[in-house]
C-alpha cells in the first residue's frame, strides 16, 4: 500500500471578519449571460491570514471508484466515533476529485453522506455499467459504449439543481475542453464557473473516452478529466497558493485512490513490438493504464517536491486474482466484494502515525469559504 505521512500541528485559524450587509454582484456569467445566484459580501478587514488547509483528493478510475467511496464512508464513519459534528466535508478546506472521483468530490461538498453515495454506486452501477456476454470491457469502437442517460441520472439523484456557485466549499473538478484541446478546471471560488449546474461539471470529467459521449456545456464540448489529473491533489495544491495564499508547507493533503494492480506489461516478451489500436486500446487497455497510472504518479512525485506538510495517500494494490474480478467498467456484486474488502483492508492497515495525523484533520473544522470585493468590484474568495 503506498502512503506516506508527515505529521505537524496544524496553524491557529485567523480570526473571522465582519461583514457589511450583503449586496448582489453585479456582473454577469460568462455560461449563461444572467446574474449569478451568490450574493457576495464585502469584508471590511483586509483578507484575511491564510493560515493552514487540508485538501481531500478523490482520484479517477470508473467503478473502481466503488473502493474510494468505501474509503471515504470509513472516514465518515472515524469521525462520528471521534465526536465530530457535521459530515465529512467539515474537515476539510477544499475537496478535488476526478472523473468518478468527481462524483464523490460533488457528492461530499455537497454534504451527501458517502454511505448514501456507495447505495446509488451498488442499486445503479449496473444500469450505468451494462455487461455484455463477449469483449465484457472493451470501449466502444466506431461510437462511444455507454449511454450517459443512467450516469447522469446518478448525478441528479446525488447533487439535485445545485449549481457549482452554490457550493459553499473550495471545490476543484478537472476536465478537458476537446472543442479548444486544453485543460479546464471547474472551480467553485471561480465566479466564471457559477451558474453552470454542478451535474453538467461532473458529467464532463467522467466523459471517458471510447465509453461515454463528449458532453457538452455552453456549446463546448468536454472530455475526462483524467486525461490531465486522474490524481487531482498538485492542482489542488496549486489553487490553494495561487487562489487563497496558503503555501504548500501549510497544507495536509489526503488522498483516495481506486486501487492499484501490478504496473508491469502482461504481454509475453516473445510477442512482436508493432503493437496497433487493438493491442494499445482494447487488449487490456493497457494505454489507459499507462497514462492515467503514470501521470497519476509524476504529479504525486511533483506533489512530494513540493513538501505539504503532511500527505496521506490511501490505496491498495489488488493482487492478481482480485484484479481479475474488478474493472473500470464492471459493476458487479463480485466487483463489489473485492473492492469493499480492499477498501477494509486499506484502512484497517493505516499505522498508528498516521492515524494520529488523520485524526487531527477529522477533527478539526474547516474553514469558510467567503467574498470580498476585489479590483473593479470582483469578487474574491477568501478562506476564514
């Protein structure tokens, strides 16, 4: 299991500002040409401290995502045995997540219990997931496989209307803009990203390639966020700097993975080299495995340089049995077998250490996510 932790005592929270009565914000969306639905204060005070933070980090990885959401019913569960009130979201400054780890990011934000999260996973994977006889996980080849109508119906089922200016946490979703072939990241201090529904957001990081349909938001089209941050904690990380002030050696980062198997090549070394799409893609998807694992490692490689002050990493690699029973896209009973004893076994091994570190983070409250008036009159976020 690959986790690391360094442990040190968190910041004193700066003191809250007061606040003068609250005023409309005047400018327009970009997405929607109407006026955003927050309301923004004006702080008196200067902005505030930046103090510490905590990031939570849910990764990408389909229905292997069944294990991150284990993972974090877990925490749920160690914070209500250390008497912590409010749900999970409360311990943490800002939540990121990734494609199937956007769901859980949105879904925790939003103050949806990860239990309630795991029972639409376990009643609606399969209608999301359907398995087929034959080439049981290979993608679509001349359309996309899945028809998101099931996903989307998750989502609403999780988030309801709630558009991403009305989540009152840092929340940080990556996806890519194939209409102008960059990355984009969806964030909730971002008075651009406002009015865009928090469902559209995360249908546009889970839209992976060859399985679901590019989806579209204001006439653009978007595809799986995965493709640039399967682990979403550096560009988390980086949005606490650049957004609110709070360098890296004030930060705790902990993070949630969907399980890791055997990173070596399963083809035999006699067979020939000229590999083509049927052997990159559908024979076992090992380009997939290679550029979501490996990005997925050089950006926690890039994280670790950087010196959080604490990290906590929480993953599992399935041995080759158990690899066998599970896949991005299967959502079976067996599937969920193997990936709720994984998730048992991944927190159960946690080591005192890092259960001390872990703790202190559940049991600390996080901070508020506000608005002051910056140049011009634009809102900026601020943390108090």
């Amino acid at each position: 299991m690959a986790r690391t932790c360094l442990c040190s005592c968190f910041e004193p929270r700066p003191l809250r500002p007061t606040w003068k009565a609250w005023r409309p914000l005047g400018s327009t969306s970009a997405w929607s040409g109407s006026t955003p639905r927050r309301r923004v204060p004006e702080i008196l005070l200067p902005a505030p401290n930046p103090g510490a933070a905590t990031i939570l980090a849910l990764h990408g990885g389909g229905y292997l995502g069944y294990f991150s959401a284990c993972v974090a019913a877990a925490l749920q569960m160690r914070r209500e045995t250390l008497r912590a009130a409010g749900p999970l979201s409360r311990s943490f400054d800002a939540i990121c997540g990734t494609s199937v780890g956007a769901i859980l990011a949105a879904g925790i934000a939003t103050n949806t219990s990860p239990r309630d999260i795991l029972d639409l996973m376990s009643a609606k994977g399969g209608a999301i997931f359907p398995r087929r006889r034959y080439f049981a996980n290979w993608p679509g080849i001349f359309t996309s496989r899945f028809d998101p109508h099931p996903l989307h119906g998750l989502l609403t089922d999780i988030l309801g209307p709630v558009r991403l200016g009305e989540v009152d946490r840092v929340l940080v979703i990556p996806a890519v803009n194939e209409t102008l072939g960059r990355p984009v990241i969806f964030r909730s201090s971002d008075p651009e990203h406002w009015d865009i529904p928090l469902v559209d957001v995360v249908m546009a990081s889970a839209a992976a390639p060859l399985y679901f349909p590019l989806h579209r938001i204001g006439g653009e089209r978007y595809t799986d966020g995965g493709l640039v941050a399967n682990g979403p904690a550096l560009i988390a990380s980086a949005d606490l700097f650049r957004r609110f002030g709070i360098g890296t050696r004030r930060q705790r980062v902990v993070s949630i993975g969907t399980t890791r198997t055997a990173p070596r090549s399963i083809v035999t070394k006699g067979k020939h080299d000229r590999w083509g799409g049927v052997r990159w893609i559908w024979g076992g998807g090992r380009l997939q495995q290679l550029v979501m694992g490996g990005q997925e490692d050089l950006q926690s490689e890039l994280l670790a340089v950087l010196g959080p002050a604490g990290r906590l990493h929480l993953d599992m690699e399935l041995s080759t049995a158990d690899a066998e029973k599970v896949h991005m896209v299967k959502a079976d009973a067996e599937a969920r077998e193997v990936l709720g004893a994984a998730a048992a076994s991944c927190v159960a091994e946690i080591s005192p250490d890092e259960r001390g570190f872990l703790d202190r983070i559940l049991t600390r409250r996080s901070r508020d996510m506000a608005w002051r008036r910056g140049p011009g009159g634009r809102p900026v976020a601020v943390l108090v």
